[in-house]
C-alpha cells in the first residue's frame, strides 16, 4: 500500500501543474487579444493578468504540498 502514495502524490503534482499550465495560457492569451484590440488600455491589463497568473501559480503549489502530505504523513 506504500507504493499507492506516491503514485497519488505523483498525479496530484501532474494535475495541478497542468491546470496551471491551462490557466496561465489561457489568461495571456486573452490579456494579448484585448491588448490587440485596445492598445490604450495595455497597462492596465498587464498589471491585472500579472495578478491571475501569481493567483493561478499558487495552484501548483498546493499540489506540491498534497504530495509531500501524502508521502510523508
């Protein structure tokens, strides 16, 4: 049953990194097209995305912290 752990670990550390790396795409992306369609507002919309991909960054974070729960507790 020990081996059972890290194969848990293993897929919380790869499912949180994908939705990481999902949700960081998805934000640049769009923050690049309204920054296409609105130039003047491309300040504002830097320092808003900068925000949701620190906020989305903490995501795989918490999976790291699952892993290590799972593995060593």
């Amino acid at each position: 049953m020990e081996g059972l752990n890290y194969i848990a670990a293993s897929i919380a550390v790869l499912g949180s990194a994908l939705a990481a790396a999902y949700g960081n795409g998805q934000v640049i992306s769009k923050t690049i097209e309204c920054m296409a369609r609105q130039p003047e507002m491309a300040k504002e919309l830097k320092s808003t995305m900068f925000i949701g991909v620190g906020l989305i960054e903490a995501v795989p974070i918490l999976g790291v912290v699952i892993a290590l729960l799972l593995i060593f507790l």
